[in-house]
C-alpha cells in the first residue's frame, strides 16, 4: 500500500478538565507530490466526517505506515487519555 496523501483533522469540545466532550475526525483533503517534486496540497470545500466521538476529545491522528489504520489519541483531561486505531487513512 502507498501512503493516500489524506489529510486528516481532529476537532473536539471542551468544556473544562472534568468534560463533557465531544470530538470528530475529518477528511479535510489530499497532499500530492508529483514526479518533479512540486507538492499541492487540495483543500475539501466541505470536510467530510469521517467518524464521531462522544465523550471524547480526539487531540492526535497519525497514519500508521504501509496500513489504512490511523491511530487516534485522545486526552480526556481528568477522565485518562486512551488510544485506538480506526481505518481512516485509506484512499
């Protein structure tokens, strides 16, 4: 598998260090490099939501490499923090 060029966001409420929250992680658009190295980046006019999450604030995505999996991290405050994975990075 080659790496899709996704660009993914995070974007979370935050109502202090005790909750609620709430998040979401979106694709927002393409990177592309050419075979000449010029790189363009394409910005989604309306980001498509690719997963919700109640009750959690998404605050990291990575893409793991060579796998359509991101691994999504959240800091939840006084709640803990957790980690999971979520097939995001796929073309």
């Amino acid at each position: 598998m080659t790496d899709s060029g996704r660009i993914l966001v995070g974007s979370a409420s935050d109502a202090g260090d005790d909750g609620s929250f709430d998040s979401a992680v979106s694709d927002a658009g393409r990177v592309t490099v050419s075979a000449s190295g010029a790189v363009r980046v394409t910005l989604a006019a309306r980001p498509a939501v690719l997963g919700t999450f109640p009750g959690h604030k998404v605050e990291g995505v990575e893409c793991l490499p060579g796998t359509d999996d991101a691994l999504l991290g959240t800091d939840d405050e006084n709640l803990g923090g957790y980690v999971r994975a979520a097939a995001y990075c796929g073309s």
